[in-house]
C-alpha cells in the first residue's frame, strides 16, 4: 500500500496553470505590500530608539506647595477635596497638574481660584466623612455562569494622594514632561516612569509582601539591598495572613494574587500615587472621545501582584479590556529582557477606537511602523508601565532558571473587564501573532543608508 500510494503521488499529474492562475493574485499582493512598506520605510525612517520617546523620569515633588496654597485658601474644605480625590470622584489630580503647568507658563495665579470655583460647583467641597462601599458580589465561581462574579467589579477601592498630599508627597514627573507623555499615551498607548517610587519605599513594600532576597544575592548586589534580585517566591506567609488568598494561574510558571479588598490592598496602594495625574489625564481624553461615557466615573478594577517564577512561558497576546481604561505596573524587582519583559504592540489600543475604520487602521499603523523593532520594555525596581487598557502586549518568558520576578499591577477601568469572551480573547490573540509577524517582516527591510 504504501508502494502504490508513492507511486500514486509521483506519477500525479499537476494542473500549474490552475495553480498559478489562484496563486498569482497573492503573490501580486504580497509583492504589492512589501514594495509598499519598504516605500514607507524609507521616506519615513523608524525611529531606533522608540522606547526612549516614551520614558520620562519622575523628579519633581509638587504635592507640598500646591498643598499648602489650597489649604490656606481653602481651609476645612481641603479635606473634603482629599476625600473627593482619594474616592475617584474626579479629575483633581489632573486639574492640579494642568494648573501647574499654566502657572509655569504664563506665572499667573488667578487659575488656581477658577478651579477652586469650578470644584465647589461640582461638589468635591461637600464630600462626606464616609460613604457606603459598593456592596461586594459573592466571591467564586458561580455555579450557572461559571463566571467569577467578583471580578473587575466597582467596590470602592481609594486611591493615594498625589498633587493634594500636603504631608510627604510622592514623586512625579513634571508638569513638561507630564504633557508630552499623556500625548505618547495616547498616540502610542504606553510610557514609562523612571523612578517613580524610591528604593525605600520598594524596600518596604517587599517586606511587607514576603519579597525575601538570600544572603547570596545581597552581598553579591553592588547597589541598594531593595533592588537586589529574587531567587524564588513562597506564597504561604501572604496566606498566613490571609487564608482566602489563592493563586491564579494565568501560564505555566505565572502566578497572579489579587489584593483588592483584601488585607493587603492598603500596604500597595501607595506605589500608585505617583502616577495618578497622568492616569487621569488618559482617562479623561477617553472619556471625552465617547458621548455615551460623560456620566460614567472610573474605579480600581484590579490589583494584584503578578510574581513569574524561573522558567515562566511566554503569555499570548491579548487585552487587559476592550472598553477604555488604564493599567499601571510597578515592578518590585529587576526585569530585564530574559526576564519577562513586557512586549508591545505599538498604536494598536486605536482598533479599538469608536472612529472610522480607516483613521483607526492608519492611527494604528502609523504608531506601529515608527519603530522597526518589537518594543521589550525592562524595568528596574521603583519604575513604572502605564498602558492603555486597550493595548495589545504579553510578558515574555523567564529564561532565567534561578531569578524570580515580582510586578504589582493596578487597573483603573470604567467598565467591567474583560469586555470581551472567550473566542473574542482567542481571536485577538491570534491577531496579534498575526501583527507581531508583520512588525518583525518590517524591521527587516532595509531601510535609508
């Protein structure tokens, strides 16, 4: 049989013209896009150093003179707008940044009693000594669904105090800088905070979450002792604390410890302060993108603590939602490329936009093709990742055998996520396997000499 089934296949006469006739088309297409992007490439050269655009460094601290003036003009409201601003009701954080950045331009000082005008009409001024928390749902899986009802829900998680902190304020970036990263934001759908939070403050941070480095590896550690690196991680002194606390596991080697509501929320929740200007400044230009959004409001949809063990595979493709929103990642340990770095697709949070088809597809392409290699974004302890919710990314695999790497995550989402189901998230996937195919094809045509 298996004789006459070679002979069979070798004596098969071929039709080529029939062939040719079906694969002509798409050799002309493919042949066709490729001259299209090599034009492309060489009147519009990528830029080489595309992450760099997107970094900016937080070394301003201006929480405390903000402060002080308001509370000065304001006196026992200045306590309704922290509480106001710590419960999400607003864009205070923004509108604070703004003022400083007009203060510095033109050196006036009245836009300090306009905003102080348009907060006591919005009612930040009247913000109660306490509010009543979104009733939780039943944690678990529920048994019709199959659904964890819990998840990504409103329950009425505060957030730190960036610009109204009058006591320590937390570092930022300037109000320059903090301009053009909420436009990469939103051209490009991610930056980078270098510095963010000090190494002290990450120091305690993994202590309180069990982060232990061996004795090994801090008398190897040239720098500071907070960012020495981490061999393996022991979940059982979080769940000594908190008994209900388990594990998701998203990939072989990925664990994910979610810590909203729970004991540890209020230990984390000051690695964020920093970046809650420009987190909402990002949400504000999508909220005023759609209509059917002005009388929605953000909330924390999700922290967590995200720890990659040795050997980790690579994530898929995907979303964190596909409705509008932030997420915020602060690594508590180095990340370098071998170790999970976080791989990016450029511009495409813009698919997602409610625009037309044709300025999505070319906002998108426009972001994707400014650069000709895939970006792998690593972060030292205390920096920081906001990205679009929107955007397409994975945290690659750690090749490391014997390092460990542990990042907190923070969403900030108008609506539920994930936003999409199963086959959606599948599909996405395999678009993005599909984009992140085309990117590298790109980066290898040759380019302006």
């Amino acid at each position: 049989e298996l004789r006459q089934t070679c002979y069979e296949f070798l004596t098969l006469k071929t039709d080529w013209r029939r062939i040719s006739r079906r694969v002509a088309p798409l050799a002309a297409a493919a042949a066709l896009g490729t001259g299209v992007l090599w034009a492309r490439k060489r009147q519009v050269p990528p830029n080489s150093d595309f992450l760099g655009g997107c970094t900016f460094r937080c070394d301003s601290r201006y929480g405390g003179d903000i402060s002080k003036q308001l509370q000065e003009q304001l006196k026992s409201d200045f306590s309704a707008l922290q509480r106001a601003a710590r419960r999400l009701r607003g864009p205070i954080e923004r509108d604070l940044m703004r003022a400083h950045l007009t203060m510095t331009k033109d050196g006036g000082t009245s836009v300090v009693n306009d905003l102080i005008q348009d907060w006591r009409q919005t009612g930040y001024f009247s913000e109660p000594l306490t509010v009543q928390r979104p009733r939780e749902a039943f944690p678990g899986i529920d048994l019709i669904s199959q659904v964890d009802e819990s998840y990504g829900r409103d329950i009425g998680t505060e957030v730190p105090l960036c610009m109204p902190e009058a006591s320590r304020p937390p570092q930022t970036v300037s109000s320059q800088d903090w301009a053009a990263a909420a436009d990469a934001l939103e051209r490009h759908g991610a930056v980078v905070l270098r510095s963010m939070i000090s190494l002290e403050e990450v120091g305690q941070l993994r202590a309180r979450l069990h982060l232990q480095s061996s004795m090994l590896d801090l008398a190897r550690c040239k720098g500071s002792p907070h960012a020495a690196p981490l061999r393996e991680f022991s979940a059982k002194p979080l769940q000594a604390e908190d008994e209900d606390l388990e594990p998701f596991v998203s990939t072989p080697g990925r664990q994910h410890f979610y810590l909203r509501g729970r004991i540890f929320e209020e230990a984390v929740a000051s690695a964020q302060a920093g970046a809650m200007p420009l987190v909402w400044e990002h949400l504000c230009r999508q909220q005023a993108a759609r209509q059917d959004m002005e009388a929605m409001r953000p909330y924390i949809s999700e922290v967590q603590l995200m720890v990659s063990d040795p050997c980790a595979v690579d994530q898929f493709w995907h979303v964190d939602n596909a409705a509008s929103g932030v997420t915020l990642m602060v690594p508590l340990t180095p990340i370098p490329e071998d170790m999970g770095a976080a791989l990016l697709l450029p511009g495409s949070h813009q698919l997602f936009k409610q625009e037309r088809f044709l300025y999505r597809i070319h906002a998108f392409l426009a972001s994707l093709l400014s650069t000709d290699s895939q970006p792998a974004v690593t972060l030292a302890p205390g920096d920081a990742l906001i990205y679009d919710s929107r955007l397409l990314h994975r945290i690659a695999a750690n090749r490391r055998y014997d390092r460990t790497s542990a990042v907190l995550v923070f969403r900030y989402d108008f609506e539920r996520p994930p936003g999409m189901g199963l086959v959606a998230a599948q599909m996405w996937s395999w678009i993005g396997n599909l984009l992140s195919g085309l990117h590298r094809f790109y980066g290898l045509l040759p380019g302006p000499t």
